[in-house]
C-alpha cells in the first residue's frame, strides 16, 4: 500500500472478539452474531462466510461501494470470499492467492505466532490444506516463502492491474 497510496485497505466484518489491542473499524469492524445476521439479510455484505463454526467473516458493501481505478480498494478474504468477489465483479477485480511454501511452514508460523492452542490450530492447518485445493482459480499464485520477494511480487501485480484498469 506503501507503493500505491491510493489503496485503500478494506476493513472486514467479524464476528469473533478482538484479540489483545484491536480496536473496531481498524483491524475489523466486529459483530455480534445477531447483528452479523441482520446485516446479511439487508444485504449489506459483499461477500461472507462462516470461516470456523460461529465465527463470521465477511465484507461490508460499505467498504468497497466507492472504489475505482483511482480509488481502488484492498479486501483480505478467506479463499471463498474472494472467489465470490471475483464472481461479482470479473475482470474488474484481481485475485491473488498468497500462500505458504508448504503446510509445514505455515504450522511452524502459526505455531511461532503463540495465539492457537493444539484443537484452533489443526483446525486452521486443516482449512488451510483445502483452500489450497482452490488455488488454479485465482488470477496468480504469490508465494510468501521470502516475504520481501513476495511483497516485491504483489506489488508489481497490483502496479500492472491497477495502470491496466486506468487504461480503460
């Protein structure tokens, strides 16, 4: 986002309480189950999943209704979420599929990160190694091995899409 100031980060609905700092608007706009459910039934969502049972995600109409090649937005979503964006909005949207060199280092990742226990953690290996069975249908694959190169790659992909779509 550095590299592109006119991005602008989308902050995603959830339904799970903040973790530690984590304050509302900033690193999610955070529901109550009731009130997650009513905002599906206005449709007031672009996209949402129940990611882990209970626990909602999902992107608020709100968040993208003002995007352009000018103004374009960023959503970080689960792999169902963004194949259902990718459905809405086609060609004017690009979906980058970020993954870990290998379900081994993921789990040491999350393992380093000291926030799942043995039951949250296999869990979130076990979707992770699903979702990887989704990957041929998103626009390109980064892989976060080197996070540096990997940044430098998402970069020059957003850079391309974003002058390609100003193009038009």
């Amino acid at each position: 986002m550095t590299a592109r100031p006119q991005i602008r980060f989308s902050v995603s609905a959830t339904t799970r309480p903040p973790r530690g700092q984590e304050k509302d608007g900033v690193a999610y706009h955070f529901l109550s189950e009731d009130a997650f459910r009513a905002a599906i039934a206005a449709d007031q969502l672009l996209e949402y999943e129940e990611v882990y049972p209970g626990r909602f995600y999902g992107t608020l109409r709100s968040e993208v209704d003002q995007s352009s090649a000018d103004a374009p937005v960023l959503l970080d979503v689960d792999v169902v979420g963004a194949l259902n964006v990718k459905e809405q909005f086609g060609d004017r949207c690009l979906a980058v599929f970020v993954k870990a060199p290998s379900m081994a280092v993921l789990e040491e990742r999350l393992r380093a990160r000291g926030t799942e226990d043995d039951a949250s953690l296999r869990t979130r290996l076990d979707k992770a190694a699903y979702e990887m069975t989704f990957e041929d249908r998103f626009d390109h694959v980064v892989i976060n091995d080197d996070l540096d190169e990997a940044a430098n790659e998402m970069i020059a992909l957003v850079g391309s899409f974003i002058d390609t779509c100003s193009d038009h």
